[in-house]
C-alpha cells in the first residue's frame, strides 16, 4: 500500500523534475547537432593526410575528437534518460495511489 506521504512525494518529484528533464533532453538533441561539426572539422583535417575520401572519412571516426563526442552524447543519452526513468517511476507511484484509492471506495 503507497501512503499518502509517498504520493506526494511522487507528485512533487514529478512537478519539481520538469526543467531538468527537458534540459537533459535538449542537451542530446544539441550533442546530436554538433555530430555534423565535428565530422567537418575533422574531415578538413583528414583530406590534408588521406588521398581518397574513404580514408579521410575512417580517419575522422577515429579521431580524438569524435570519440570526444561519441563519449558525450552517450553520456547525455544516459542522463536523459535516468532522468525519464525516475519521472516514469514515481507516475507508477502516483497511479498505484489512484488504483487503490479506487480500491478502497469500491469496496
């Protein structure tokens, strides 16, 4: 049985989590973006040392600095999605309250 304590814990986790939400999850949208940059930058590079534009492009993937970026879009998809995990979590909570509030006014 979820208290009512619980419940408003779940509700104002939910209603507190809003903007941290929304900022992890434009965080990987703008990571996302920056792919195409950093592929760019890196091809400039890479065409000075590579003939064929196979190898420029093999050269630009493993780069330093896409691994950089691999590193960091991955570990923003991880926030953004911890933090859409914890939201979904305490929605259980809160509809698990709302069940057995039903529950108990049936019965």
């Amino acid at each position: 049985m979820i208290t009512q304590d619980r419940m408003e814990m779940a509700l104002t986790y939910i209603a507190e989590s809003d903007q941290d939400a929304a900022t992890k999850f434009a965080a990987v949208k703008l990571i996302e973006k920056h792919e195409k940059i950093v592929k760019a930058l890196g091809m400039v590079d890479a065409r000075k040392m590579h003939n064929t534009i196979a190898d420029a492009d093999a050269a630009v993937y493993r780069s330093p600095q896409y691994a950089d970026w691999v590193n960091k879009y991955e570990n923003a998809i991880a926030d953004s999605k911890l933090a859409e995990n914890k939201r979904d979590f305490e929605r259980i909570i809160w509809e698990t309250w709302r069940t057995e509030q039903a529950n108990i006014r049936r019965s």
